[in-house]
C-alpha cells in the first residue's frame, strides 16, 4: 500500500527519490520520508503529502548519491511526523523503509525494550530495525546477515530497504507478501514499490520474490534466500511508456483512464479474438484448457472492483458454459474453511497483483490441489508468478486509486474465457458464439459514443453533488454494475452509496426513498425490462430521483425518469461493459464538485498489500 523508492548510484539521489514518491502517491499515503547520507546518515520525514516533505527541505544540503524514500499509509500509529517513516535503529546506525505488517511486533518490543531499547515511534517498523541492530550487535556479524536472521524470526509481509552509515555505497533490502522490484542501470540501481518510479531510468528490471534478499554493494547486485542460497538475478524487460504513467492533459488520471478504455479494451482483446475468422485465443490458458473443461466448479476470488468483476463473470460463465461458479471475497475465502476439491478451478482477479488477501487465498487454494488461474493487469507481479496459468488485461498501468479500465478489462478477458470454453464445452451453437464475438468487438466504438455524452454526465452531476445518500439498482448481469456504480461514488465523492438487486428493494432500502433519495437505475432492454419498469415505478411512487440508464432509442422509462443517459445496444451479457461507463463519470463529476481529491482519495490505497 505504501510507497518505497531508493537509489545508489553516481546521481544525485534526492531529485530521483522525490520524484519516485510523487510517482507513487496514487497507491495512497498520509506521511512521506527520505534518509540520505550525506556527511551523515540524516533521516527527513514529514506527515501530509510529499509536496510538504518538499518544502520542509527547501535549503536544506541534501546532497548524496545514495538514499531511501517511502509514503506511509498508517497501520500501527497513527498518521504523524514521529510515525512516518524511515525509521532509525537504536544507535541511528541503520535506518529502515518498510511497507508490510509485522504480526509479532509487540514481543519483540518488549524484549528489546527489557534489554534497554528506546523507541521513538508506534510503529512495528521501527521495532524491525531496531531488532535487525540487536542481531547484528549480539551476534557480531555483518548486517546483511544480520537482516538474514531477523528475517527468518519475523511474522508478517514486509517490503524492506535499508541504508547503513557504515557504507554509502550499500542497500539492502527483502520481501515477503510485499512488492519490489530494483532497476537496474550502469553503475546505479533503483528500487521501487513498482516500476513507475523507474521507467524514466531503466528499462531492466529485477523483480525481487518471497523471502529473497537483494544485496548492492559496490555497484554489484546480489539475491539470496533467506536460508542463504544464492539466487542468480532475473533481468527483464520493462514493457512501459513514460507517457503511460502521466495524465496527458486531463485534469485526473481518473478522468484519464476512463476516456482510454475504448483503447483498453480493445488492447484486452487484442491478437485473442477475430470475429471474421470466428477465432479466439487466450494463449496463457491454453495448457490448462483440458482442466477447465472437466470441472465442475469455478471459484473466483477477489476484492473491492475486482470482485464485481467477478460477480459479472458468474452470470457469463453460468449462462454460456454451463458450469457452477462461486464468486468469494478473497479476504473472507482464506479464513473459513472453504472446501476446495482437487478438481476444482480457481480464478483470481487483481488489477495490482499484489492484492495481499488474494495472494493468501491462492495459497490455501494450491495446498488443496485446485488449479490457479489469474487474470491480472501488471506483468511480473506476485500474483502471475504464483498461478498456474491465466491471462494479462494489457491495459496499462492505472494510476486513479479507483479503478475504471482495469474493471472493464477485467470483465472483457474473463468474458472471453467463458466464451472459449463453452465453444470447446458445446455449450452455445457457433452462431451464437460467432454473435458474440461480432458483439465484443463493437463495445470501444460503442464506449466511445457514451463518452461523447461526458458534457451532459456532467450536468446531471451537478445537480446531485450536494445529496447525502445514493442507491443503485439493476438486475441479472447489471446487479453487480450497481454494485460498481456505488462503489466508485462512495470511494472518490465520500457520499453513502448502496448497491441492491432491484427486486431487492422491497426487502428493506425501500424505506429509505424519498425526495432526498437519488435512485440510479440501470433500465437497459432485456428479459427483466418489465420488472425494472415496475421498480422504477414503485421509486417514483415516494418521491425518489430517478436517474435511468437505457438502451438507445428507449422512450418508456425516460418519461418515467428524471434523467436518462442512453448506452449502444448490445448482447445482454455484455452490457456491463457500457453500463459502467457513464457510472464512472458520474462518480468523477459529483467528486469533482464536492472539492474531492479525485485520484487520492482518503484512507485508500491503490493496491492494498497489507491483510
């Protein structure tokens, strides 16, 4: 969740650090922090944004070519100058960056503090350098054995890099259920959270796994395990763009990344799928393909948008492959016992790769024989590299905390996983499947033309920027889009929203309609029209605002409504993939109007790495 960035090299570190913080601020933070050495090993930190870290430093000597930087987002402590990080061990030999949760954390205080340690934080980072000093004192050894030892003592994730005032030419750092990956240049490397900050520098990258620890020294990059094998370090290729990771002229990367998805979408479909040649190939499923097709069970876990991704893909999934689908909250997945058969097939949706409750449940899953799918969107992340099989979204990176492309890209390579395996299964005829591909492949230009409708999106923003509450209601396939549409309100406007099943509503939210209430709809034609019209009604019967999202060229529901944004026709299954999008731009518009921090709103992070 939080953000690390380091740097030894023959560049000045601070103006690489600082930047790389600002690269990392949409994963969510409320303190930012350098320690550099120059003339000292001096650790700077200042609660708020890196824009106040800045200007606590302006004329300050900061030169160095060597140095550590991280944005917090606060778990033990609250949000404080005192508890940002890094944090200095005992003697302010060492000084320590970590992103993770150390579970044992208050044992280990005790002990250190029986033995004469003095912390000057509430955080459990601070206890890990301090403990990491200890080993290294008690035990007269080097510190990157030191941070071997401490390691294998640890319960918990962690991300670590750590800078020594006995060496300005060492970093070490480690990893376990957190993410790092260090770029490598001539003479100088860089380390990050993720490959935003580095892109600028190198394209070569080493993304560093569970329980290794990455050792430089001397211009020369070391990994070994925690149990002291050598591992020989992975260069790959960094397959980013600069200009992917900047806004590009809009005001958002929200705003940004809603209008790419006609181009992300189609990127997701991109070399897969022909509907002229009737073709479609997911080439990272491919060896497991005969697995899928005898299951009788498809679990999918997820969380937050990526879980509404998956409540999309059941209906999909169930109605054209005919086979039983789950959707679970990876976070409550791993905790209760799932029964999980040898047969079974395991779908795992994260837009990061490194969503920590996912990772878990992908573990727990493997241990009891079931075959791992994932459907991700960042390559190299944890998340592919501990599956069996699946499928990249290529959509790009997304910067916005709340996730729009990613979403859409999500429910287009899973619809079309459901589709190739219920042609391989012979669950739908060949014209139908021909039809679909001919429908998925109309859905940018189709995004395209709600987006043009953007201006009046806007408007109908502004009327309802001032309301306290909001419900969202759709049916079948669109139930989860209501979910969605709910989500992405509460998230970046901070406005209570619900998401319901319409015929739900009678079931208790109908209590709370009224003048005050705006009700979104989405009213798109399908087999249960009749009944959204009818919910509609029963809305309007207490005073409620209507706000209808329809097929074009719908003219029942919108005499009905107090607004109407009309989406392209389309194949039923696939009108979440139109439906969301004026849902996204409404939540944008509403928050923009309230004054809201659209990209970083409060209390989030982009990936949420910490259980």
């Amino acid at each position: 969740m939080c953000g690390i960035v380091a740097y030894v090299g023959h560049r000045e570190a601070y103006p690489i650090i600082i930047k790389g913080l600002k690269r990392l601020e949409y994963r969510g933070y409320d303190s930012a922090g350098i320690a550099l050495m120059n003339g000292d090993l001096n650790v700077y930190k200042k609660k708020g944004k890196v824009a106040d870290l800045e200007q606590y430093l302006e004329g300050q000597k900061l030169n160095s070519t060597i140095g550590i930087g991280h944005t917090r987002w606060a778990t033990h402590g609250e949000p404080s100058d005192r508890n940002a990080h890094p944090h200095y061990s005992e003697n302010k030999n060492l000084a320590i960056i970590h992103n993770g949760i150390i579970e044992n954390y208050a044992s280990l205080k005790q002990d250190l503090e029986n033995r004469g340690h003095v912390f000057h934080s509430d955080t459990d980072s601070e206890v890990f350098i301090h403990f990491i000093e200890d080993i290294q004192q008690n035990a007269k050894c080097s510190l990157e054995e030191a941070v071997r030892l401490a390691l294998s003592k640890v319960v918990g994730a962690y991300a670590i890099v750590i800078i020594s005032r006995d060496n300005n030419n060492q970093l070490i750092a480690a990893r376990k259920g957190s993410p790092l990956v260090i770029g490598v240049g001539k003479d100088e490397f860089f380390l990050a959270s993720d490959a935003t900050p580095i892109i600028e520098y190198t394209n070569e990258v080493v993304y560093v796994n569970d329980l290794e620890i990455a050792i430089i020294r001397d211009n020369k990059l070391t990994i070994k395990t925690i149990e002291n094998t050598d591992n020989t370090p992975y260069i790959q290729k960094l397959d980013l763009e600069l200009e992917a990771i900047e806004k590009g002229g809009y005001d958002h990367f929200m705003l940004k990344e809603i209008f790419e998805q006609p181009k992300s979408i189609k990127d997701a479909m991109r070399g897969r799928i022909n509907s002229e040649n009737n073709h479609l190939v997911l080439g990272g499923l491919r060896d497991y393909m005969n697995r899928m097709l005898s299951t009788n069970r498809i679990v999918i876990i997820a969380c937050g948008t990526s879980w509404h991704a998956g409540l999309v893909a059941e209906y999909i999934f169930e109605e054209l492959a005919r086979v039983n689908v789950e959707v679970e909250y990876a976070s409550e997945f791993r905790y209760r016992n799932p029964v999980i058969n040898e047969g079974d097939v395991i779908i795992a949706i994260s837009q990061s790769g490194e969503t920590a409750d996912t990772l878990a449940a992908i573990e727990l899953a493997k241990s009891k024989g079931a075959i791992i799918f994932g459907v991700c969107n960042v390559v190299g992340s944890s998340i592919p590299r501990a599956t069996h099989a699946g499928a990249y979204l290529h959509a790009g990176p997304e910067i916005g905390v709340a996730s729009t492309k990613a979403f859409t890209a999500q429910v287009t390579v899973l619809t079309m996983m459901a589709l190739s395996l219920a042609q391989k299964k012979g669950t739908i005829t060949e014209s139908k499947f021909h039809e679909l591909l001919v429908d998925l492949e109309q859905i940018p230009t189709k995004v395209e033309q709600i987006l043009a409708q953007s201006e009046k999106i806007k408007y109908i923003s502004q009327e309802f920027k001032d309301a306290k509450n909001f419900l969202y209601l759709g049916r079948g396939v669109n139930f989860p889009v209501a979910l969605e549409g709910a989500l992405k309100l509460k998230e970046i406007s901070y406005i209570h929203a619900e998401g319901y099943p319409a015929a739900e509503m009678k079931h208790g939210p109908i209590a709370l309609i009224d003048e005050e209430m705006p009700v979104v709809v989405v009213a798109t034609k399908d087999n249960s029209y009749e009944k959204i019209v009818s919910n509609i009604q029963e809305v309007r019967a207490r005073k409620g605002k209507v706000i209808a999202i329809v097929t074009e060229g719908e003219t029942h529901i919108q005499k009905m409504s107090d607004f109407v944004i009309e989406i392209p026709a389309t194949h039923d299954l696939l009108v979440p993939l139109l439906a969301v999008i004026p849902l996204q731009l409404l939540s944008y518009y509403i928050a923009i109007y309230r004054g809201c921090n659209v990209d970083q709103p409060r209390n989030l992070a982009k990936s949420v790495t910490v259980e």
